[in-house]
C-alpha cells in the first residue's frame, strides 16, 4: 500500500501541473482542430498539458505510457500510465466549464492508482485500490439512495457511427424512466457518479484513458461496474456501466441485448 502512495503522489504532481496549464488558458481562444483520425477534438492546450504532464511521468518512473494524443511508448510489459490531459475537450474550447485532468497507473485491465482534477471547481478526486475514493483529503462514498426521486443516467459514445447509433437506442429505451444527461467528459461524469450526484452511467465507445482513472475511483466508492450484461469488464469490450447497487440489475434487463 505503501507503494501505491507513492505512486499517487506522482500522479497528482503530474495531474496538478496540467490542471494548471489548462486553467491559466480557459476562455481566453479557441484554437482546436479536428484531429487526423477524425476521432474529437485537440487543442494547443491538450498538447501542452500532455507534454508538462508526461515529463513529470518519465521523470519519476520508468513505466510505460499510454496518452490520448500521443498514444503509447516506453517498455511493453508491466505497469503503465495512462492518461487524458484534457478530458472534454470540446467543451474547454467552447468554454464550457466541464473538463478534468485524467491519469491512472494500470496494471492489466485493473487500474491501481487514479486521479482526477477538475480545474473549474478546485477538486482533486483520487483512490488508490483497496484505499477508498477521495475528494480534496475527504473520503468519498456513494450516499443512501432515495428511490422517491428518478435515477439520473449518464449517456456517452465514441466517435463511429456504430457507438453513435447505440447511444440513440439506449436514450430511446432509458428516457422514459430514468433522467438522462450527456455532459460530455467522462473523467468527471465518473466522479459526478462516485459522489452520488449521478446514478449510472453507461457508454458505447469510449477510449481506455476516459475511465482509467474514474473507474477506480468508482469502484472504490460503492460503484458496481460490468459490461451491458452484466459481466465482470474483459479488459477489452468499450460497452461499459457503470451503477448504484441498487439499479444495476434493472439497468442490465433493459440494455443487455444491445451489447
């Protein structure tokens, strides 16, 4: 354990020095470009902050990498870090204030170590496993749920037609008894649901550095995490949910034959 406390210190030091970069430049341009994969959005910030973040990662460990635009290096076998240096992108370059800082240490499919920092509201949320989730040194925990009020469920997809069409269905088949949002970063959508402000959510699509982090602090909150069938995550599948104990059943009966 103790460890992995050292490995958090290091993840935090990279998160904040990229939280830092990206808040100094909100609201002041917009400057992002459609990348060559077609897949989203990059901005000068992104970069910068991935560069600033990366150089801390390399400074303090010899583990592989795997970063949204620089994609991975280093050596194949191991830990490795991953990492989203802008996680909501569109939503930074329209100055949305909506977008966090992601950086998981991973080990196989189980992330060990996670850190999110959301520059807008000043919060560093982080868990190591087996260690419980926090939010700015307080421990965080899913609160009792009140079945008087409609779950609130988060939607998000990837960018191919396929994970698009998908969204359309489960919105189609969740909106008449659940309240559906889309905030459009899935750092912080995690964060949002470990806190217990949000119920569920589910995705078609999303990348390995959208919820590396936030699926450990998830977890470590109370958060039941599976595929749309309700089987344990294989490590590889990008149809994820993510629920209260309470609602996760029911979730899957209505999605699992989507997957």
């Amino acid at each position: 354990m103790k460890e992995l406390h050292n490995k958090l210190d290091i993840a935090l030091e990279a998160a904040r020095t990229g939280a830092k970069i990206i808040i100094k430049n909100f609201g002041k341009f917009r400057d992002s470009k459609v990348k060559e994969n077609a897949k989203g959005l990059v901005t000068q910030t992104d970069l910068e902050a991935e560069q600033a973040i990366l150089k801390i990662l390399t400074s303090k460990s010899d583990y592989q990498i795997l970063s949204e635009e620089s994609g991975a290096f280093g050596k194949n076998e191991g830990l490795i870090w991953v990492v989203d240096p802008l996680d909501g992108t569109t939503n930074f370059s329209r100055a949305l204030p909506f977008f966090a800082v992601s950086v998981a240490l991973m080990e196989g499919k189980e992330s060990l170590v996670g850190v999110i920092i959301d520059p807008i509201q000043n919060k560093e949320y982080y868990a190591i496993k087996g260690g419980g989730a926090f939010c700015n040194g307080e421990r965080i925990s899913l609160p009792e749920f009140d079945d008087n009020y409609i779950p609130v469920v988060v939607l998000n997809h990837g960018y191919a037609e396929k994970d698009r069409n998908l969204y359309k269905e489960l919105s189609k088949r969740l909106a008449t008894n659940n309240n559906i949002l889309k905030l459009g970063t899935t750092a912080l959508e995690m964060c949002f649901l470990a806190s217990g402000s949000v119920d569920a959510f589910i995705c078609s699509g999303d990348e390995i550095w959208d919820f590396a982090a936030g699926m450990l602090i998830a977890k470590e909150a109370g958060i039941i995490f599976t595929d749309w069938k309700g089987n344990r995550w294989n490590g590889k599948d990008h149809y994820l949910l993510f629920s209260r104990p309470e609602i996760h059943s029911e979730l899957v009966k209505q999605i699992q034959d989507l997957q």
